[in-house]
C-alpha cells in the first residue's frame, strides 16, 4: 500500500518529474527491453537529452545514410531535459562578459543572435515533424518586485542592448503595464522577452526521440557508456565501434569527463493541480509567458498547457562531491519554499500542489557553456548550460556537427568553441563555495526587502564574485 504524503505536501514527489509522468506521448519501447546495440556506427551520441537527440537529428538530416546511435542510460528525458521549467528562452549559457574579456563583444553579439533565432529553427521542426509540445511564443516576463530589483533589470537591458538585442526584444514594462499581463502581488515593473517559447520538456524531448526513430537512428536506452576513447565506446551492454562520437550528459559528466570539469547543481520545481477558470480570471497570465522575477534567488514558472502553474528555483542547491538527484524527490523544506514564493506572487489565490521534482543542471567554473572537439580522436564533448539548455542545445548540436565534418562557419567561430573554462576546486571547497553563493544571494534578498533599498546589496556582488556571475 503507498504511503499517504505528509498533509499539505503534493501527491506526487520525484518520480523524475510531473511532464514526464504526465506526458501520454511516451515511446512504449520498455527500457528493460532496449534496442539491439549496434556493433559499428557512423555516429555514437552519449546521453539521451535534448543535447544528444538534436545532434542526432541533424546528423540524420546532413547524411540520410549514416549509422547512428544514440545511447542512454536512463531513458529519454530522464536528465534535465525531461525535469526542466520548459523555457526555450533568449538568455546566453554562460556569462557574456567572459566570452567577451577573451573574444571581445562583437563574436559575444553574434553568439546571442544565434541563439535567438535557435528558437525559430526549434519551432520550424517541431511544425516540420509535427511534434506537439504544447509550444506557445508568449515570451518571458521578468518581474521587479523590489527598487533594487527593478535597478537590476534596467541595467540588465542595457546590458542586453550592448550583447546584441534590439530595443523590441526586451522591453521595459512599468508596474502598470506588468500588471495587465500577469497579476503579481507587488510588482514594480519589468522585462518583457516576446521571443521566448514556452514549451512541454518531456513532449519536446520525447517528441523528438520518435522522429529519430522514425527516420532510422537507433535510440538504446537502458545503455550507459562506461569508456569513450577514440573509435569506440564501451557501454554496460557492449563495445560500439564508431568514427565520431558526442558526449552529452552535461550534468552527469563527471563520470565520463572526470569530477571538476562540470557540478551538478540542483533545480527543484513544483507544479499546482490544474486551477479554476475564476483564478486566472484573477491572475490574468493569458499570454501564458515564462515569468520569472529580479530576486537574487530567482524562481522560474510557466502556465502550463492544462492551467497548472509551474514554478522552479534553488532550494538544496548543491550535495557534498557532486552527489546526483536520482529520480528527482525534493526535500520538504524546499517545497515549502518554492509555494511559499507562489503564494507571495499571489496571496489569497487556492494553490494546491501536485507534483514536486527536481533535477540538475550542469555548471563549469565560469558559468559558461563549451562545445568542444578533439579532432584526433573525434570526439565531441557539450558541456555547462548552467541552466540554460532548451534553445541552447538545438544550437550546440548544429555547431558539433559542422566541428565533427571539419566545416569553418558562422556557428564554429561563436564563442563557445572551445572556452576554457578552467576546474573546479577540490572538496569540502566546493560545497562550501557553492553554499556560500546561496546564502549570501538569499541574505541579499531579504535586506533589500527590508531596506527598500534601489541598491543591489554589496552580500549579492561578493555572492556573484565567488561565483564568477558579475558581469
Ligand atoms: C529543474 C530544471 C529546470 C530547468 N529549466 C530550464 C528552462 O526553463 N530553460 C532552459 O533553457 N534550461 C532549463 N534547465 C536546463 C536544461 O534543462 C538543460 O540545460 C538541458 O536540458 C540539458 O540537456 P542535455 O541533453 O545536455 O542534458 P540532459 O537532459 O541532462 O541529458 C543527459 C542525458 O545523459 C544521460 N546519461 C548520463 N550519463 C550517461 C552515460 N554515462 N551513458 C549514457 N547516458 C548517460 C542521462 O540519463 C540524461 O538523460 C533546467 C534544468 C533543470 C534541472
């Protein structure tokens, strides 16, 4: 008999996530049962998320013939992109002034214009292969619900504009103009991102897993890959001799690219039952926009397809030597939380909770992504979205395979080929850095709300500065 959850928690905790639990797409092939591993391969791609199933699907567009094999331990969508908060969103995986400081801003504006029009890319093969992940443009409003806030998004659009946005792609809302989309308890005013997608992640990843297997490249699940050295990679159910080969696990990295290249830090979301049509006559969100807010421990929601609010942040952020989450169940005390920050979004409003879960996103020293590529051994590695992978990994996928064929283009000269992006300490250093990070941006937070004050708080600067975030 299943144990009854603590009262007032969700009904369901973990279990990777509610998309994926929810999703009645899914591929019936069991994991118990996997595909046969091929022997030989054109094409190996390690892992089976967004990274690894759209360098599979470009492949197969670019070389109709080519064997190619996707492998993953798991099942599809059982990484970050079955468990994320299904933003296909505008923002850079990294931190633009680095890639600036060492290819200078014009490579960084190029980079940011590429990753905009991923989304439109994203969009015409969902409509191309008919996928349906509940996919709707409504963009991304970010929410100011402090003075010190609200000075951080001004500068952060200056910032967008001198990175390569148009004065249309992020515009200035006041508190008035924020209010008319979405009623947020407090809110001062905003950013308004019309570009950005809100999607269904297990729809998208599993949707695009189908379309793989429809067009002939063998998905193995139930695989993980144990060694990869040039030509060949060796899994728990066997040896595939391949020309080229693509690692992309991005959060659970380590194991294949050793501990301190990328850290798994945690992510946790939970989803309300679906809500009445008298709340959202209240809450307004008819856009269905990704909203976010300017708080140094920012949480991330959508409305989803079936009138859920989804809503994501920190919470546990990081365990001791770069321990994984499993299948996902989330401590209590963060989703206590997490409904406590979407109750202040909305007081008085009836939010009952369904499904909690959390995952991890993979994080190199300097917050930047890299796409890498050893064209010796013919090896291509994805690394380090530091939560930013749903447009990201359409676009990293493109760009592995113009490295893999030897061809210089527009994608290969962007600024993530090949960043450096150094190592990460050794613990306890680690975990005690991360959790420094977390405390002070949570300190920060709460003496500007007291103090009102229209200054980000000197805690969060030296926050970003152990983090390597300032810009
Ligand atoms: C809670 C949460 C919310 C997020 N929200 C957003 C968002 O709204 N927008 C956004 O842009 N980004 C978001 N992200 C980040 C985004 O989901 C990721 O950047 C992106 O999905 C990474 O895709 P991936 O394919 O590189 O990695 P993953 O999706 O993690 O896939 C890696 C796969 O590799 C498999 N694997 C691991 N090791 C092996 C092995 N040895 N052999 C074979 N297979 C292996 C894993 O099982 C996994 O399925 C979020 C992440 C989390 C956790």
């Amino acid at each position: 008999m299943s144990q009854a959850p603590p009262a007032g928690a969700p009904r369901r905790n973990g279990e990777v996530s509610h998309w994926m639990a929810a999703d009645t797409t899914a591929d019936p092939t069991p994991v118990e049962a996997p595909e046969p591993l091929p022997e030989d391969a054109d094409l190996v791609v390690v892992g089976g998320g967004l990274t690894g199933l759209w360098t599979a699907y470009y492949a197969r567009q670019r070389r109709p013939d080519a064997r190619i094999v996707v492998l993953e331990a798991a099942r599809v969508g059982y990484g970050a992109s079955g468990r994320n908060g299904g933003w296909m969103s505008t923002l850079l995986p990294g931190n633009r002034a680095v890639y600036a400081r060492r290819a200078g801003v014009a490579p960084v504006v190029a980079f940011q214009r590429a990753l905009i029009e991923t989304i439109d890319e994203c969009l015409a093969v969902l409509e191309r292969e008919g996928i349906e992940a509940h996919q709707v443009r409504g963009g991304q409003l970010s929410v100011a619900r402090t003075e010190a806030g609200l000075a951080r998004l001004r500068a952060a659009r200056e910032g967008h504009l001198r990175f390569g946005y148009t004065p249309e792609e992020v515009e200035l809302l006041d508190g008035e103009g924020f209010g008319a989309r979405v009623a947020v308890d407090g809110a001062l005013g905003g950013l308004y991102f019309p570009a950005t997608v809100r999607v269904d992640p297990a729809r998208l990843t599993r949707g695009l897993a189908r379309v793989l297997r429809a067009q002939g490249v063998t998905v193995c699940e139930g695989t993980r890959v144990t060694g990869v050295a040039a030509g060949e990679v060796t899994t728990t159910r066997g040896v595939v001799r391949t020309r080229d080969t693509a690692i992309c696990v991005e959060a659970y990295s380590a194991a294949l690219l050793g501990g301190r290249t990328v850290i798994p830090v945690n992510s946790s979301v939970v989803v309300t039952e679906p809500l009445p049509a008298a709340t959202w006559d209240r809450i307004g969100w008819a856009g269905q926009e990704c909203l976010n807010d300017a708080a140094h421990t920012f949480v991330y929601c959508q409305r989803t397809a079936d009138g859920r609010i989804a809503i994501g942040g920190r919470g546990a952020p990081y365990r001791y030597a770069s321990g994984l989450t499993g299948d996902g169940e989330v401590p209590l005390a963060t989703v206590r939380a997490l409904e406590g920050r979407l109750r202040s979004f909305f007081p008085g409003v009836e939010l009952p909770l369904a499904h909690a879960w959390r995952g991890s996103i993979g994080v190199t020293r300097d917050w930047c992504a890299g796409v890498h590529h050893d064209p010796v051994t013919r090896v291509a590695v994805v690394r380090g979205y530091a939560g930013h992978g749903v447009t990201a990994a359409n676009l990293a996928a493109r760009t592995v395979l113009d490295r893999l064929d030897g061809v210089a283009s527009p994608l290969t000269a962007l600024p993530w080929n090949e960043h450096d992006s150094g190592r990460w300490e050794p613990e306890p250093l680690r975990w005690l850095g991360v959790h420094g990070m977390y405390r002070l941006f949570g300190a920060a937070d709460r003496w500007e709300e007291r103090r009102g004050s229209t200054r980000t708080s000197l805690l969060a600067r030296v926050g970003s500065r152990l983090a390597g975030l300032h810009e």
